[in-house]
C-alpha cells in the first residue's frame, strides 16, 4: 500500500470514529474554507476589475480625446499656408511684448531675450508664435527664478528659426 492510501485510510478511519455532530461542524467549516478560497481566487479579482472600469474608461476618454486635438492641430498646421521670412517676422514683432522680451534677428534666427517672464505669459507667447509667425524653438538658455510662493518667472535666451527665405504667401 502506497502512502497516499495509507494516509486515506487513516483519515477515513478518524472521521468515522467521530459523532455525527463533529462531522457536521467539520463539514460546515471546509465548506466555509472552499468558499472562501473560491472567493479569493475568483469573484474578488473580478470585483477589483469591475471596480477599475470606470476609471480605466475615463482615462482612455481623455487620451483619445487629447489625441484627437492633437489631431486637429497637426492638420491645421498641415493646410495653413506657408508665411516668407518677412511675414513671419511681422508677425512675430506684432506678438512680442516690449519690455519683458526683446527680439534680435540674425539671418533666419530670431533671439528672444526674456526677463522675468511669467511661466504662463511664455507659454502662450510660443504657442502664438508657433501658430501665427510659424517660427520653431531650436535653441533655450532659460533660468527659472522666484520664491517657492509666489508664480515662476523667466529668464534667459531663446533662439528661433524663421520659415525658409524661398517661402512665399500665397
């Protein structure tokens, strides 16, 4: 007899030397036990994913929707008409304001000299520039300066580089 069989039988033997009662609370307690595992292995995962969905479902919302506008805006700038060197400029002259940044040209560059600008005046000076004077960043010398309370602020270079010469409006 193997080991195995051995071990059955002895446990066979125990749960039949017990009264009926013992065998009732041993059975209501392993009954107890496989629930309770079912339970961990099966329905709580599912629980915890079903819990998930919804926030799952709202992030990839908003990644789809940050991707469509991402979209958009690659195809604008795909059917905008191309500025010369000298509109660009115009338009970007039209966008600087004076005293916090002062424009420089040098051939197709453009250097921005920036003193204390706020972090959201910068922002949205290089979207415009982008969009309205079509001018890219290639170079930025930038320092961050202002207490821990109060807005940051920069300071340094930024170097900018104008549509080709040969560009033309049409």
């Amino acid at each position: 007899m193997s080991a195995l069989s051995t071990l059955h039988a002895q446990a066979l033997a125990r749960w039949q030397g017990l009264n009926t009662r013992e065998q009732r609370g041993i059975s209501v307690l392993a009954a107890l036990l496989a629930m309770l595992l079912f339970w961990s292995i099966a329905i709580a995962p599912a629980l915890n994913i079903l819990r998930d969905s919804d926030h799952r479902r709202t992030h990839i919302g908003q990644q789809q929707a940050h991707m469509l506008a991402l979209q958009a805006q690659a195809q604008a700038l795909q059917t905008r008409t191309p500025l010369s060197r000298d509109e660009a400029l115009r338009n970007l002259q039209g966008l600087t304001p004076g005293a916090q940044m002062q424009l420089h040209v040098q051939g197709d560059r453009v250097t921005v000299q920036l003193k204390a600008v706020p972090a959201t005046t910068l922002a949205n000076w290089l979207t415009q520039a982008r969009s309205d004077a079509q001018v890219l960043p290639v170079e930025a010398h930038l320092t961050r300066s202002g207490a821990d309370n109060l807005p940051a602020v920069w300071n340094g270079n930024l170097v900018l580089s104008l549509p080709n010469r040969g560009s033309t409006a049409h």
